[in-house]
C-alpha cells in the first residue's frame, strides 16, 4: 500500500494517471495509512464527517481487521460516512460490508468500467454533496447520519470483468 499522491493538490491541477492493479491486497496496511490522516492533527477538530470510499477488486492479504479498528478507534474515522465498490467476480463483499458498518448502505458491485466510472462519479459528487447538507448530522454514538440520495442503477453492459 502507498499513496497515489502524498499531498493534497488543488482539483485544478490534478490530472489523473491510469493505476495498473497487480500483487497483493495490502487492505490493513492501506486502512493504517487512512487512520493516520484521520488523527487531530491533520484533521481538524471541528469539520464536516470525511468521506471515506473503498474500491477494490479483491480480498484482504493482511490483517485487515487491524487497519480498521485503527479508523473506527478515531473520532473522524467513526463520524466518516464510508462507501465500497467492489470490482468484479473476486472481491470479497462481506470486509466490504464490514467496512461500510452500517445495515442500510450495501457496498456497491462494479462489473464493467462504465459502472465503475458510474458508482466513483456518485461517491464524489452526490456522497459529498449529501454529507455537506444541514440534514447531515451525528448519533448519540458520534456516527455520521447522513441521507446519501439515488445510488446509480447497477449497469447491464456486456462488457464485464
């Protein structure tokens, strides 16, 4: 696990590079890293809850359960609103619905790049859109409540991992 970038970059400059996905899944180390960036400082202490979107297209190879506990052990990580996007035939749903640890959200199933692109487009958009809105609020257990809007039709495309 490492970060594409390793400092935020203003939208106008960033300009995306194709990631090529080979090895392991290296789920527990990526969660760590995610924690880290969750801790007062770097984030504030008063904000919006932090949006918090998994994709992948496999199964944990290390200790997941570690990295995870590691997030929700955080304020930000148990206030952030956490989506999943599983791609193809080979992911493994059930850490995905462990990460989301919430009933009502199911992790997203991505089975062609339209669908991707689709279900990245939705979590960047309306996710943050709806997290941002008055209606957004906190548990009594300091968990982010938060009405995420139409999640995107799943895609009938013959074109399929």
């Amino acid at each position: 696990a490492r970060w594409k970038n390793t400092q935020p970059i203003p939208i106008e400059n960033f300009t995306w590079t194709d990631l090529s996905a080979s090895g392991v899944t290296d789920m527990g180390r990526a969660f760590s890293m995610v924690a880290d960036q969750l801790k007062i400082p770097p984030m504030p202490g008063r904000a919006l809850p932090p949006v918090l979107v998994l994709v992948t297209d496999g199964q944990p190879t290390d200790d997941y359960k570690s990295g995870l506990n590691q997030i929700l052990n955080l304020q930000w990580g148990k206030k952030a609103v956490r989506i999943a996007i599983g791609i193809g035939q080979d992911c493994d749903f059930d850490v995905l619905e462990e990460f989301i640890g919430n009933s009502e959200i199911k992790p997203l199933h991505a089975n062609n790049p339209e669908a991707l692109a689709r279900y990245i487009k939705w979590a960047s958009t309306a996710v943050v859109k709806d997290v941002s809105s008055p209606a957004s609020g906190l548990t009594g257990q300091g968990t982010a409540t938060v009405q995420i809007g139409q999640i995107p039709a799943a895609s009938t495309d013959a074109d399929v991992w």
